[in-house]
C-alpha cells in the first residue's frame, strides 16, 4: 500500500462523519504519489500525517438577541490549520450549512491556495452556522459583535487575518472589524475586505472573480484561442458570481446565466453591465431572489436547477462546493463545454473532475483558479502595514500577474510530473512542496 494510501485510511477512522474534508484531502494525497516516491524524506518525517491535522481548531458558543428581544445561540469555529509559511489566512462563512467538516476542507484547501499565491499566507477557515438571509441589519450587527467578542482573542495581523466568504460581505466585516477594535483598542489590518475608507483594498471585492476569469484565460491561451467570443455560464449570484461575469464582459464574452440557492436564470442575449448592475442591487442592497431578474428582463427561470444543462463554452460555477455533479459533468461535455474554471470552492465532485479530466477539458481548480481572492486580501495586507494605498490599475495590475504565475506553476508542475494539462495534480504538488519544506526547515512542528 502507497504511504498516501495508508494516511487515508488512517484519516478515515480518525474523521468519521466529515465527508467534505475527507474529499478534500484524497484528492490532494491522490496527486502527491509522484513527489513523495521522488523524496523519500517526506515520509521519513512523516509529512502527511503532520499536514492532514489541523493545528489548532477552536470551536464556541455565539449568544445574541434577535430583534424581539429573544436570545438565540449559534455555533463558532475558527480553524487554524497551518501556520508554516505564513500567519492563517482564509475566509469566514456564516451559512446554516456550516460544520467542523465543512471548514476543515476549506482550510485545508487553503493551505495549498495561498501556497500557489507566493505570498507568505498560512492556512485558515471559520464561520457560522448563522444564516444571515432574513435578518435584519441590527441583527446580523449583534451576531458579529458576539462572533467577534471570542473570536478577537485568537486572531492578529500577525497571526490570523480573517476574510468574506458566503454571507460574509462588506457589511458583515464592517461590524466584526468595528468590534475588534472597540476591545483591543487598536486599528490593525486584522481582517481583509474592509472598507475602502479604512483600510480596504481596492479590487478586493473584484479579486476572486476577475482572478478567477484570468486564469481562463491563461488556460486558453495554451490552446491560442481567448474569451473573445465565448459563451459562458456561471452559477451564483453573490460576490464572486458577480466580478466574474463584468471581466468575461471586459474580455468579450458573453454570460447566459446566474443562480442563487433557489434556482437559475437563463438570458440568451447576455448579463450584459446594465443587467449586471440590475444583480448587485437586488443581491448586495435588496437581498432579493434572482428570480427577479427572469421578471425584469423576461427570460427564462428555470426553478430548482442549476445551469448545468445550459449549452456552453465554458463554465464558471461561483455559488458552492459540489454543486457539479458526474452527470452534470457529462452534459456539460456533451453540450460543447471546452473549459472549467472554478470561482467556488471544490465545486466538481470527484465524479465531474474525472469526467472533465478523460475529456481533455481545460479545468482550473478552485485552489488555483480562485485565489486571486485571497492574493489580493495579502496585497491589503502589505498596503496596511505600510500604511498606504495603491491604485486600482496597480492591485489589478498585480492580481493578473499573480494568476499568470498561479497557472504556470501549476501548468509547469504537471509537465515536469510528467501529466501536461493536469491543473489538479500540477496545483496540488506545486502548493504542497513549499509548505512540506517550510514544515521540515521548521522542525517537528
Ligand atoms: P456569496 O455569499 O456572496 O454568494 C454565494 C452565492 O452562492 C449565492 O448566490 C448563494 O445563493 C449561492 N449558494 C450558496 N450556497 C449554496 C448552496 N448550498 N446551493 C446553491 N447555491 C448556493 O459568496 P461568495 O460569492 O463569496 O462565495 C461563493 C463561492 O466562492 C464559495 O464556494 C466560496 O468559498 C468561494 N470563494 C469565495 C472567495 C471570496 O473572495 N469571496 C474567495 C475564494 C473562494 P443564496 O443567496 O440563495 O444562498
């Protein structure tokens, strides 16, 4: 049995009951074989069991009255899972969803992410089971001012700088980072996404759609075509959904759909800007349904569905993880989908990667193609601590030239691996190296 093999099934009794990080971590260890046969000193220092479990996981009660005036409880998490090359970085989710396996998997992704990103960022994830929709603002405001009350003890610019992710917005870190500085008593890049009038980035809340469309077309470029022209659907309707359909504007191509838990809209003609601006109202202001959309422009809604069976060049899923299933895969092949890039994290199951993977597909993993996201939350990082601002072409300047060198480290990995176009196993090896070697110069840590 292969030393990955064997860390798998020991992680398996060890985690039963959290499916999501378990998926995570095989398909991670899967691509590391041809590294690990290469470097014996990986297992001799026993690398992957070390890497697998998290440093340190914090788990807390997040008590809040809601606007009747009755107290309610919800649960907390921060998971600080690896700090070798950096302080934790990674986002907060508030969504019913959330649980310890859910944000295992994501902080354990982002371990490799922000590995490819060449930023000295470590690996970290939390959130909520809170579910923000239908909320009042006053109440979403007394949730992260408890959230915070915790949460503000074990994180620092220089030890764990958390992020947005699903239903974790502007308004959202307003309030966490409002709170954090009411009980520390410092103004501090604690957190990112902040507002542009203190401390926030510019392009940040463009980061992870507009990376995300750069890595395309980076993809295409391998095969000398671009986004010019193309048809393209993408899934969600929140943050990242929405920066990715203004670049393939930007770029000239054409999005026919968006979705929101609820089910899908399909527009033919386009989401062109002033349909666009038309989303960012109804999901950012309104927190409406995008249903809406269908009402206002008169097109199609396909209720309870996702864009899957929509024909397409390519597809951009931006809402949640496995949300393309083997079958949706497969339609999606089957309907003329020549590349994937993934805004979501781990959006394909393992069944669609397959798929993807025997049909030549260019497919761009969320640990590759979203973390422009997260890259451009370490640029405001570095603008914090040396208390100035770059301008907007100069963050998007540096976030493309971020995606480019993402996606030739992850290109150049699986050819030197001896598996061209192979973005997962490219992505997997080139994040894991310098984290493993930054954890052996570090000792037994
Ligand atoms: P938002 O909360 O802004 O938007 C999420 C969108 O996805 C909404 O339209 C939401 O619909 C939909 N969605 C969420 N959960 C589900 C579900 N279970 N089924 C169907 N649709 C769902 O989040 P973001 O845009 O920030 O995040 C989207 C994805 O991108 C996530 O996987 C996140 O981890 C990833 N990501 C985000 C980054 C960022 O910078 N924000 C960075 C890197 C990755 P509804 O409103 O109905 O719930």
């Amino acid at each position: 049995m292969s030393y990955s093999q064997d860390v798998l099934n020991h992680l398996h009794r060890r985690n039963p009951g959290e499916p999501e990080f378990l998926q995570a971590v095989h398909e991670v260890l899967e691509s590391l074989d041809p590294v690990l046969q290469r470097h014996a000193y990986y297992q001799e220092a026993r690398i992957l069991e070390r890497i697998v479990e998290p440093e340190r996981q914090l788990i807390f009660r997040v008590p809040w009255l809601d606007d009747t005036g009755q107290p309610r409880v919800n649960r907390g998490f921060r998971i600080e899972f690896n700090s070798a090359i950096g302080p934790y970085k990674g986002g907060l989710r508030f969504h019913p969803s959330v649980n310890l396996s859910i944000l295992k998997f994501l902080s354990f992704e982002q371990t490799f992410k922000n590995s490819l990103t060449t930023l000295p960022m470590g690996g970290g994830k939390g959130g909520s089971d809170f579910d923000p929709k239908g909320k009042s603002d006053t109440e979403v405001m007394r949730f992260c001012q408890s959230f915070m009350t915790e949460l503000c003890r074990h994180i620092g610019p220089q030890t764990d700088v958390p992020a947005g992710d699903i239903g974790v917005g502007g308004r959202e870190i307003g309030y966490l980072f409002g709170q954090y500085k009411r009980i520390r008593n410092e103004f501090t890049g604690v957190l990112t996404g902040k507002g542009l009038q203190w401390g926030g980035s510019l392009i940040r809340p463009e980061a992870t759609g507009y990376g995300c469309v750069f890595f395309a077309e980076e993809m295409l470029k391998t095969r000398g075509e671009t986004l010019a022209g193309k048809t393209c659907t993408v899934s969600g309707a929140g943050n990242v959904a929405q920066f990715t359909v203004e670049k393939i504007n930007q770029l000239g191509g054409k999005v026919v759909s968006l979705s929101d838990s609820a089910g899908t809209i399909h527009d033919p003609d386009g989401i062109d800007a002033e349909k666009l601006a038309f989303v960012m109202e109804l999901k950012n202001v309104k927190r409406g349904r995008i249903a809406e959309y269908a009402q206002t422009f008169n097109c199609h809604y396909l209720d309870g569905q996702t864009p899957w069976g929509i024909p397409c060049d390519g597809a951009f899923p931006s809402a949640t993880q496995n949300e393309i299933s083997g079958t949706d895969a497969v339609t999606l092949v089957q309907q003329g989908c020549q590349f994937v890039s993934e805004g979501a994290n781990m959006p394909s199951t393992p069944e669609a990667v397959d798929v993807f993977q025997q049909h030549q597909i260019l497919y761009g993993p969320g640990k590759a193609a979203n973390a422009g996201g997260v890259a451009t939350s370490g640029l405001e990082m570095a603008q914090n601590s040396m208390h100035m601002n770059w301008t907007r072409a100069e963050v998007e300047a540096r976030l493309q030239l971020i995606m480019a060198s993402i996606h030739a480290s992850a290109f150049e990995t699986a050819q030197e691996y001896g598996q061209p176009g192979n973005y997962v196993m490219g992505a997997n090896i080139a994040g894991f190296v310098k984290v493993a070697n930054a954890m052996l110069d570090q000792g037994l840590v």
